[in-house]
C-alpha cells in the first residue's frame, strides 16, 4: 500500500482548464501551475477578451493588459465558434485528461465541456464564486436548488474561489471533503515589487500628483457605476473635509457614473484626484502613496484589488458586501469592514486611522502578513490536493 502511495504521489496529472477569458490574475496562476512537477495544463479560453485593445463601453477608454498573461503554460484559443467548441469536444472525447475543470456552468462552452467530459469518464471538477451574500429571486432561488444539485453530482471535486463560495456548495449538498479552496489571489511577488520601487520614491511620485508629504491619502480603484459605489467614498471625503484635517483623495477608474462623480467632486469642492483608469503595471504606484485603501461595493464577489493593496501593507477598509472582508480582513487588526452605504461610518474609520499613525502602521504591516499565507502558493497547492484525491 505505502508503494501505491508513492506512485500516485509521483505521476504527473494532465489537466485541462476551461476557462471565460485571460485576466491578469489567472494568467500568472496557470504559469505557476503548469510549472508544478505534478501537472501538465493546458487552458481553454472561449475568448480572447484582454489580449488586444479593449474600449470601455461607456467612458470610450481603450484597456489593454500591460502583462504578460499568457506566457508559461499552454493555451488554445477557441474564437467564440462552434469550431472551438469543436475542437474543445474532441480533445476532451480522446480521453487525454486526467481531469478538467469547469469555471462555471453558464455558457455553451462549459455545457459542451461537462457533457465530453461526462461521456468520456473524465472526472469533472469545478471552480465558480457563487455565494449566498446577496438576495436572490424566488425563480433563481428554486432554479438553483434544482438544476445544481443535479449539477454537482457530475463533479468529483470543487474549487471554490472563496470561502463564501464553498458555504454556497455546502448549503448545496456537497460534502466538505470534496471541496477544495483556491481562493482569488494576484501576483503578490509582482505586486509588491513594484510598490517597493514606487515607495523609494514616494515623495517624489506624490509630488507629481500634487500632494503634500504630510498629507493622509485615501485610495479606491473603481468602476463608476452604482454596483461600486464611488459616490459613498466621496460622501466619506465630504465628511472628513469638513473637519479641516489634511487629507488627500484618490479614486482611480471610470464608468458610468463619471458625470456624477465630478459633479459631486466640484459641488463639495473637494481635493480628489482621477486619474482615470489605468495599466495594470501602474496601480502600485497609487498603493505606494497612498495610506489606507477603500472598497465600498454594495456587491463585490471578491475585490482584488483589496489583495494588491494588503500585499502593499496598506490598511483595508471594505464595506460588508465585498466577498475578500470574509476571508481577508479582520477588523481591527488589518483593517475594517463596515456596512455597506453606512458612509459616516466609512468615514470615522478613515479618521481613526489618519488620527493615529501607529495604529494605521500596524494594520498595514498585519494586513501584510495576512497576504504571506494567501497567495498562487495556496492555489496550486489545492489543485494537487484536488488531483490527489482522484485515486483515494
């Protein structure tokens, strides 16, 4: 028995990832997962979304990812075509896999992935951020406890994005020890490099921007639509402004909800600044200035842009609807989390935090170390556990 241990401990799994599209946080992840000795990976991508340029359908902004995200594994490109569907079908039919995974069920291409899959016995996992956090309607509600229970019974194992996306799967019937977490995570080595060098000259860099050495800085990367809340953090500012203290504000992004933002930014006549959106390469730069960061969603599944700031040793301040509060902040310790829209509350832990350096210097320096144990590392580790847990 301890010589099978050790052969199923020594094979090298190969793993097929059906996935929506690349983004700059899974990308490095699959590099990372490919160059485990344990697994060979080969990702499916329905889209191509973010390889080229992008116009943001409501500020005309073009994005393009500034990273390489698509370097260290192997990928194929399906083109949002029943070739690719095709293609996808028939290489899962050959039984070339010792397991796919699924991220999500909603759309033609993961069906088409479940059902070869299923025909072909290749054992199924699954990997989606689904959770009870927020209402849903009585159709969706029954629809869920239908379809998914029927769903889940395909699955040899899950590999939820969050701990509120494994409570969801427990509430659903799936045993614990089926599950598998692999939480959201960024980057943080890169992350943290370029904050780094940003920080060498964080006088410097702050001056360019227009603020005073002295001043506190506030930070939120947003969509501006009302799902995010921008206005919520400029309400705090209002409030905090009026108390005469030194502070400075930046909120980096754009959307819908552009108009809005000036307007209430030069009705309240408040020191902000928008720098609009930005490449990915540059946010550390804003980390490396700031002093605490803000996430005041009214719905987040996750947020990781809370990830980067922790990992930049900034305190986080997250509203109760922001799924990273769950399994990263520990309020009063890293950071805090208050009720979403509850904006005077926002705005008394902005000023507990810039009344009092030692306290903000150590929740960043906590809020840090939280982020030495949240990391690619953990993922992958979860994958092999997952794949392990094929020959139990």
């Amino acid at each position: 028995m301890a010589d099978s241990r050790r052969r199923d401990m020594a094979r090298r799994y190969s793993l097929a990832i059906v996935s929506g599209h690349p983004t700059q946080w899974e990308g490095p992840l699959f590099a990372k997962l490919d160059r485990h000795p344990l697994i060979d990976l080969v990702v499916y991508y329905w889209s191509d979304l973010g390889l080229g340029c992008v116009r943001e359908k409501d500020s005309g902004v073009v994005l393009q990812w500034d990273i390489p995200i698509l370097e260290g594994y192997q990928f194929r490109l399906l083109g949002q075509s029943l070739r690719g569907i095709a293609l996808l079908v028939r290489e899962i039919l050959s039984s070339k896999y010792d397991a796919v995974v699924v991220e999500g069920h909603g759309g033609s291409v993961f069906l088409a992935a479940i059902v070869a899959a299923v025909l072909s016995g290749t054992p199924l996992f699954y990997r989606s951020d689904s959770t009870l956090l927020y209402g849903r309607s009585a159709a969706k509600r029954l629809l869920s406890r239908l379809l998914l229970p029927f769903l889940y019974r395909l699955m040899r194992g899950f590999l939820p994005l969050s701990s509120l996306a494994a409570d969801f799967l427990k509430a659903h019937g799936v045993p614990p020890e089926r599950i598998f977490l692999a939480p959201y995570t960024v980057d943080n080595e890169y992350v943290s490099r370029l904050c780094k060098e940003y920080r060498l000259r964080r006088e410097e860099v702050r001056q360019c921007w227009g603020i005073d050495a002295k001043a506190f800085v506030a930070l939120a990367i947003l969509r501006f639509e009302e799902r995010e809340r921008p206005l919520d953090f400029l309400r705090a500012a209002a409030i905090l402004d009026r108390k005469g203290l030194q502070y400075k504000w930046i909120l980096v992004g754009d959307g819908p909800q552009r108009r809005l933002v000036e307007d209430f930014i030069t009705k309240q006549d408040l020191s902000v600044i928008l720098p609009g959106f930005r490449p990915y390469s540059e946010l550390p730069m804003f980390y490396a200035i700031a002093d605490v960061f803000v996430h005041p969603a009214a719905r987040e599944c996750w947020g990781l842009s809370v990830n980067e700031a922790m990992v930049c040793g900034l305190p986080v301040i997250v509203s109760d609807q922001v799924g990273a509060g769950y399994d990263l902040v520990r309020h009063g310790e890293n950071g805090f989390v208050f009720p979403a829209g509850e904006v005077e509350i926002l705005a008394k832990y902005i000023e507990e935090l810039a009344t009092n350096k030692e306290l903000c210097a150590r929740l960043g320096a906590q809020a840090r170390r939280t982020m030495e144990s949240h990391s690619y590392a953990q993922c992958v580790s979860s994958f092999v556990q997952a794949l392990s847990s094929l020959h139990r």
